[in-house]
C-alpha cells in the first residue's frame, strides 16, 4: 500500500510539473552543461534539455525531480512504448560526466565535474532523476544561459546539428561565436577521440558541412563557420550567425497549417514517422498526398494491403506500382487471357519489369521502417547488420549507400523481413495490383 501511494503521489507531482516548466518552450542551459554533453547521442541530448527545463524551478530546492515517462517521451519526439531504449539513454546520462571551468565572480576560475545526471529510475510510468548538488546550481546560474527552444530542437535529426545550435545559440546577440581551437570544437561535437576526425577534412566534410547545412534548415538562427590557419594547418574554428524571424512554422518547405496538420495525422495513423511525413508533403504536395491517402484508405478497405501500409502509400506516392484505382474495363478483362495471348519474351520482360518494382517498392518500405526508427534503434540497426556481413566489399558499400546497398538486397530485405514480418510488400500483391496473374506470367515466361 505504502508503494502504491508513493506512485500516486509521484505521479500528481509529474501532473502538476506539466503545468509549469514544461508548458515552457524555452529551457535555460548553462555554458557548462552545453560544453560537457558533446559525446551524447541526439536521443539522449534531447532528453538531457527536457529533463533540465523539467526540473529547472526546483533545481536548487528539490533533491529529486519527476516527469510522467509519457510525457517524457512525447516532448523529445519518441512516440514509442519501447522503455529499454528510454532506459538505455537514462543509463547514458548517468555514465557521463559534466566537466566545467569558468571564471567565478570574483575573477579566479572554477574547475568542476560532475555526472549529468546523479540517479534515475523508471516507477509505475513516472521517472524519477536527481543532479548534484553542484551541477544543479551550475545549471540554474542566471547569469550564464543560452534558450534552448524546445519545439525547434524537435525538429532536428542529427546530434551533431543539435550540438552545433546549442553551441552557437548561445551567442547570437553577438553574432559570432568568437574563435575555438579545432580540438575545443572536437571536444563540443563529441568526436575528440576518434582518430578519424582529427583529420580536418573528414571533420569538415562529415560533421561541420551537415550539422550547418541542419542548422540553418530546421532552426531560428542561420551559421556560416570561418576557419583560421597556422601555417596549411586549420587550427581554429568561428561560427557567424544571425537570428530569422519565427513566422507561421514552416517545416521543410510546408508550412503546417490546418491542411497539412490533419495530413501528417493520417499518415502518423498509418506509421509513417512525423518527419518523413513533412518530407513527403514537401516533395509531393498537399493534394497529391491527400489524393494517394485516399487510395491507400479504398485498398485497406477491399483488403487489398496485405503488407506494410507505409510501403503501400510510398510505392503509391511514386507510382511504382501503377496503383491508380483501376477503370471498370480493366478491372473486367481477364488476366489470364491477356497473359495467354502475350510472347514468351513479352511475358519475360513484363515479369523482369514487375520485379524491378517490387525492388524498389521494399526498398522504399525499409526506407519507410528505418525513418520510423529512433536514432538508438538505427544505430544498433546498421551495427547489428554489419555483423552478418563477411565480404569487405559488401559491407563498403554498405556503408557508403546504407539500406539501398544493392549487393546487399537480399541480405537487406532478410534482415527487415526478421524484424518486421510482412511489412515488406509482396511481388504477387504487387502484380494483383497492376491487373496481373503471377502465375500464369511465370508460365508463359518459361515457355
């Protein structure tokens, strides 16, 4: 009985918060804290910036803190009931330490470390975290902040990108971030111990060239980066930057309003993952979406998507499949008869082509799996597949053309096919869909 009150009591404290801090869109985030989480992944960075803006009133007057995990999870744009992975990223926040050193107010400097956070746990769907003593008052110093918006922060997908904002953000009163050693900014973008990127044309081309080009897609802030050289060495970094004004949001080109909201919901229902979502309006159009959802809702009606809906809309969207609603003529024409009558070759070159559609369309379903995956998930993904792989040069070009490696469909489409049975579409619904009968075209390519 005792538990079970403590829980209920947790879990009105998690309700109350909800109508403070986190109605908030902004979380103030010290200089030291932003200096120290480099190494996270973007999961864990954005769950580090709303557990700080959760706890932020009580931080100097709360021992511990708490958030219904729900909630948790929907504020760092993780829909997903999957706890180990939220777990996991607790665990990681534990195991990471908080390193400062700043100027005190009376001049001298201060050096300090401490874990991100002291201790976490998940009760009856309510986490429960504390700081130290010295981080939190680290954390809630006035005087030293940068706001961190929290619904522009959803909209980034690489922990590199985030980092560079966070970094940068703070500073955009003055435009520029003043000039950082190159090991500094290894250090802020969490790389400093990859013997990769001390080579400073990997570090440009696979974290500085992105996380910018990422900044200045999705944020309020716009950065170019100038670089500084001893000698025909880059020995510092700078990063310009000037704030553009929030109007109405516009996500990728499409500006959310009450049309594409209510789109982006259709799609979520079916699985698509909010981002991918944006993608396709943006690529598509509203009309042209809306038109394909339509079909999509009239083939789920007649059973006819007997796999991944998100495969079925993406094939449908590219017209990979031909799946415009059949005309009344087309629909009465046998196709046994017309397969009949065709050639052999004819017949051979009908199946080549439906199973080059079918390809595409599982590589487009994949593409559809991964994007609704987290960031934790994709990485032990890809680690998880490479495993299985033994030619080098199968897994070279899979790291460079990740899921749509093509000496890897088969190995591909396997390995999804065990993660995700029957989300992958079928040749055969693919041929039904185009008025086809697989087995007669199979019979008559073989004569």
């Amino acid at each position: 009985m005792a538990a079970r009150d403590g829980a209920t009591g947790s879990a009105t404290e998690a309700r109350e918060t909800l109508r403070g801090a986190l109605r908030r869109e902004s979380v103030k985030k010290n200089v030291a804290a932003i200096h120290v989480s480099g190494k996270l992944s973007l999961l864990q960075r954005k769950l580090a910036n709303v557990l700080l803006l959760n706890a932020y009133d009580g931080l100097l007057s709360r021992r511990s803190h708490v958030i219904d995990a729900r909630t948790l999870c929907v504020m760092i744009g993780y829909n997903s009931n999957d706890t180990d992975t939220l777990k996991e990223a607790l665990r990681a926040l534990v195991e990471t330490t908080a390193e400062w050193d700043m100027l005190n107010d009376d001049g001298g400097r201060e050096w300090g470390v401490s874990a991100l956070l002291a201790s976490a746990r998940l009760r009856n769907g309510v986490c429960e975290y504390a700081y130290s003593p010295a981080l939190a008052e680290k954390l809630h110093d006035p005087k030293i902040f940068a706001l961190i918006n929290l619904s522009i922060q959803r909209e980034f997908s690489s922990g590199h990108a985030l980092a560079l904002y966070e970094n940068c953000y703070r500073f955009v009163r003055t435009g520029s971030t003043g000039w950082w050693e190159i090991e500094i900014f290894r250090r802020l973008m969490g790389v400093h111990d990859s013997a990769y990127y001390r080579n400073f044309k990997h570090l440009n081309a696979k974290i500085i060239k992105p996380a910018v080009a990422e900044v200045n897609a999705v944020s309020n802030i716009v950065v170019s980066p100038e670089f500084r050289r001893q000698g025909r060495v880059v020995s510092h970094v700078r990063f310009l930057m000037r704030e553009i004004a929030q109007g109405p949001v516009v996500e990728h080109g499409v500006t959310a309003d009450d049309e594409t909201a209510a789109l982006r919901d259709r799609m979520r229902a079916l699985g698509v993952s909010d981002r991918l979502a944006r993608q396709w309006l943006d690529e598509h159009g509203a009309p042209y979406v809306a038109e394909k959802l339509d079909y999509v809702a009239a083939a789920a009606r007649r059973g006819r998507v007997r796999g991944s809906p998100v495969g079925y809309l993406s094939a449908a969207l590219r017209d990979d499949w031909r799946v415009s609603v059949p005309s009344p003529a087309r629909r009465t024409a046998p196709a046994p008869a017309r397969v009949a009558a065709a050639s052999a070759e004819a017949a051979r070159e009908t199946l080549a082509t439906l199973r080059r559609t079918h390809r595409v369309a599982c590589f487009d379903a994949v593409e559809a799996l991964v994007a609704a995956r987290n960031p934790t998930q994709r990485d032990a993904d890809r680690r998880q597949f490479l495993r299985g792989v033994r030619d080098e040069v199968d897994r070279e070009d899979f790291r460079r053309r990740g899921w749509r490696s093509a000496v890897n469909t088969a190995a591909i489409f396997a390995f999804w096919e065990r993660i995700a049975p029957g989300m992958l579409p079928r040749l055969e619904a693919i041929a039904e869909d185009q008025g086809l009968d697989l087995a007669a075209l199979r019979a008559a390519a073989a004569e």
